[in-house]
C-alpha cells in the first residue's frame, strides 16, 4: 500500500519509473562474448542501478568503465573482507593492480554476489586483456593508488576531517579521476579530463560522504565488527562513543553530528558542478550527472533527519528514475541542484538558534543556488516543459508500458491484439477523463 499511495501523491513520477524498468530490461541483455557476459551479469547483480547508468555510454567506453568499476568492486571487497587476515589482506591490496594481468588468479572472499565475483575473477581479467592498452594503463594505475591507499587505511582510523578527506580520496576521488582518464582516452571529452585530477576528486568526494554519512546504521551494525569512516574530530563532539547515536537519548547530539558531517559534504558541490559544466558529451554527462543530484538529493532527505539512526533513508524510486531519465543538460542538473539547494537552506534556516553549524549550512546552500541561478542565466533558454494533467501522465504511462510490450516479438498475437484493444479502451477513457476535467 505505500508503493501505491507514493503512485497516487507522486503521478508525474511514474512514466520515468516505467522507462527505467524498462532499461534495467535492456542493461539484462548480455554480449555474446563469455567474459563479457560474465561482467555485464555481475555488474548487473551488485549495481543494478548502475548497470543501468552505463547503458547509455558508446560500447567501448561503456566496456572500459564495467570492467573498471568491477575490478575497484574486487579490490574492495578484500578491503571489506573481516574474515581475510590483516597479514594476508595488506600485501595483497598493495599488488592487487598487478593480480589483474593473471588469468589464472582468483580468491574465495566476501559475501552474495562478490563470492561469485572472485572466484571466477579469470573472467574478468580476460576482458580486461581485451581492452585497448590505453584504458588498461588507467585502470591498473587507478587500482595500484587506490589499492595503496587502502592499504593504509586497514589499521588506521580515520580522526580527522584531514583523514576523513584522503580516505574519501582513496575510495573515491581517485574513481573520479580514473573515470576522467577513461573520458579523455575515449576522445569523447578533451584531454584536459585527463589532467583535471582537483576536480574529479572533488566530484568522488562529494558521492562518497554522502553514502558515508546515509550508511551510519548499516555500517555500525556490520558483524564481525563495525568499520565507521565519520571523522572523530566530529563525532567527538557529540558523544563518546559512536554507537551512542543509535540511542533515542542522544538524539539532539546526533542530529547535531549529522548535520555537521553534511555541511561538510556540500564543501564539494561547487567544484563537481564546475566539472559538470566542462563536459560536451551528452552521454558521458548524463553517467555523471545522475549520481550526483542522488548525492545531493540525499543529502537534503537526511539533512536533521534522525531516521538516519533508526533505518535506511533515500529518494523514492520514482523520484530517482525521473531524474535518471530526464537529465540531460546542465540546465536540467542546475534546476536539480538548486531544488535541493533550497530545501537544505530551508531546513538551515529553521534551525540557527539551536544548531552551531546551521549558518554555515544555510551560507553553503545558497552558494549552490547562485552558481545553479547564474548558471542557468548563462545558458540559451530551453523550451519550457510540457505540464501534463494528473490523467495524463497516468495514461501516457499505462500506455507506455503497453506499448513496450506489445512490440515484444515473442508474444502471442491473441495477447498483441488483446494490449490493442486495451489500449483504445485506455484513450476512450482518457478523452472522457478529459472532457470531466478530472
């Protein structure tokens, strides 16, 4: 029933919830290639969400970042591995970029999908070996930092915002940067991507701290044990511990911690919009741009938001397939950004009387709304978008779907012809809906 009552207050989301279903369809069909198929199927089972982004990169670009972004998925996963000792799990981290040249090398470890993901690992690294040279260069590269950097992570805390920013980088920022070189080798950006390396770590920094900051509950819950990357000199402040933030006591001190660590992140918004703004590609853009309104659009959603203690906080599903669908300009990721910009300095600004770090919020939010406000005044002006009635976007999604499925070959021609008739019954209603103005 809440699936259904979101349908109903939120109508205008549904035709792009319906499209998405039908990419995450399309992002199923796999290569004829074995290897390939391999990776697509994996990437499909650990990032549907993402496998679904990609699809629409051209097939060479589109190889090189699955196969980049399930060997940091590999890496990662011997990082998170509790059980992989610390006398193991070190050394191999720092030769992992070198693990992924031999066919032969696989590894039991992790947990659902990643299990499956390391022991046929050869798969991987036989259509890494079929990349050209040049993303190969990247990618290695991209894993020996990033493996090094985990490395020194694996015993280290992170205490300080100063650590809190360069484990965010090795995790992260150096995805951004890896991503660039790929934009750059693949001619679909300039070659200034492959030296933009201040921004592009700013754009991974920006994703990671936000997935930091909404995580707090799966990550203090993990079993064997926790592993937290809130910086102490934050959390510090606010408790003793920072399991203490789970108990409805300490409520008011928790808020207070996660509103700070979000106001951190949007320290990072206005460079990823400067890089957004460099990009000339309409497809490399949307890849970038989808996951950073999520990352902003969280933000807002946990910004004061105490169910980040108690459970999992994100977008609706037909809020994130709009935007999957739709973005496909630097006016569409301004109108974005500063709709969430708004929201957080709304919410700052009910709050400067009892939240120190609630000036700083509300300063940082309306920085992002005058660079999205300038930015849009900068653009050549777009054609307005159509408003469609509550009816009309119901039927036009309904209709949709049908007519995804009725152009499906492999249907019986008894069921063609009954979505036929449903779909006449379907405009019949939407006149009569119309002429009753509902």
């Amino acid at each position: 029933m809440g699936k259904l009552r979101e349908v109903l207050e939120h109508p205008d989301e549904l035709i792009p919830l319906v499209q998405m279903a039908f990419a995450a369809k399309r992002a199923k069909v796999l290569p004829k290639d074995k290897s390939l198929a391999f990776c697509y199927d994996m990437l499909n089972r650990v990032s549907r969400s993402f496998a679904v982004v990609i699809q629409s990169l051209p097939a060479e670009l589109r190889d090189a970042v699955c196969l980049f972004y399930l060997v940091l998925r590999a890496l990662d996963t011997v990082e998170d591995d509790m059980a992989v000792s610390v006398d193991v799990k070190v050394p191999l981290l720092r030769v992992f970029h070198e693990k992924i040249y031999d066919r032969s090398w696989k590894m039991s470890c992790g947990y659902g999908p990643y299990v499956d993901l390391m022991q046929q690992y050869p798969l991987v690294t036989d259509a890494f070996l079929r990349l050209k040279p040049m993303y190969q260069t990247v990618i290695a590269d991209i894993t020996r930092r990033m493996g090094e950097g985990m490395a020194e992570f694996i015993e280290k805390e992170v205490v300080t915002v100063k650590d809190y920013d360069l484990y965010c980088h090795y995790v992260a920022g150096l995805v951004g940067i890896g991503l660039s070189q790929l934009f750059a080798s693949s001619k679909l950006e300039s070659e200034e991507f492959a030296e933009m390396e201040d921004l592009a770590n700013h754009m991974g920094l920006f994703l990671q701290k936000t997935n930091i900051i909404r995580d707090y509950l799966e990550d203090i819950n993990e079993e064997p044990a926790p592993r937290m990357f809130w910086p102490k000199e934050v959390w510090g402040r606010y408790a003793r511990k920072l399991d203490e933030f789970k108990a409805p006591e300490n409520a008011a001190a928790a808020l207070g911690c996660l509103n700070e660590l979000v106001t951190d992140a949007l320290r990072h918004a206005p460079q990823s919009l400067a890089y957004m703004a460099k990009l000339r590609d309409r497809d490399v853009f949307r890849f970038c741009a989808i996951p950073q309104v999520m990352a902003i659009g969280t933000l807002a959603m946990c910004y004061n938001n105490h169910g980040v203690f108690t459970g999992v906080v994100k977008m609706r599903r037909g809020e994130t397939a709009k935007y999957v669908q739709q973005l496909g300009s630097m006016s569409d990721l301004y109108l974005a950004f500063g709709r969430f910009a708004a929201s957080l300095a709304a919410q700052s600004s009910e709050l400067i009387t009892c939240d120190k770090n609630a000036k700083l919020t509300l300063r940082r939010a309306g920085e992002i709304q005058t660079i999205c406000e300038n930015g849009l005044e900068q653009l050549p002006p777009g054609r307005k978008p159509v408003q469609l009635s509550r009816a009309q976007v119901l039927w036009k999604a309904v209709a949709y779907f049908g007519l995804g499925y009725q152009a499906r070959a492999h249907l019986p021609a008894v069921w063609q012809q009954c979505i036929a008739y449903v779909l006449i019954l379907m405009l019949f209603a939407f006149t009569v809906l119309r002429r009753a103005k509902w």
